[in-house]
C-alpha cells in the first residue's frame, strides 16, 4: 500500500511538472523536447529524458561558434521545445 501511495504521489508530481530530476534521472511528463534553460531534453515514449545543449548542438551552423544559443519552447508542458541561434 505505501508504495502504491509512493508511486501515485511522485506520478502526480512529475504530470504537474514540465520535467524533474529524480536520481539523477530526467523524468519527463511525456514524449517530447523541453527546455530547461539552454539545455534541451529530448523526452521518449519511456518517459525518460536525455539532455542535449544547444550551444554544442549548434556550433557548426552560422554565426559560427557556442554562447549563442537558445532553447525556446510555445509552454512549458507544450513538448515542442527546439534549439536557435540569437
């Protein structure tokens, strides 16, 4: 019963979120891309996240070089997070 409780209670708390981090595991509230400042976190049907930065992501497309990226997303619970130059 208590870890049903557990269970239900990190459920609801990880829906209410745009991402958690719990363990050191990118917990997602679905599949799809979130931001979390300029890194963004490409989410699985799994449920888990993997993080990407943009700046990195980025580096070869003009202006060249890192430190002038973004991560923009249309919400924070939207799923359709994408990199950008500035």
């Amino acid at each position: 019963m208590l870890s049903q409780l557990l269970f239900v209670a990190t459920y609801a708390a990880v829906v209410s979120a745009q991402i958690e981090f719990l363990n050191g595991t990118i917990v997602c509230p679905g599949p799809g891309d979130f931001c979390s400042g300029n890194i963004i976190i490409r989410c699985g049907s799994d449920g888990i996240g993997q993080p990407g930065n943009c700046d990195d992501n980025l580096a070869g497309e003009p202006p060249l070089g890192v430190g002038n990226s973004n991560c923009w997303e249309t919400s924070p619970t939207s799923g359709d997070a994408a990199c950008s130059k500035k």
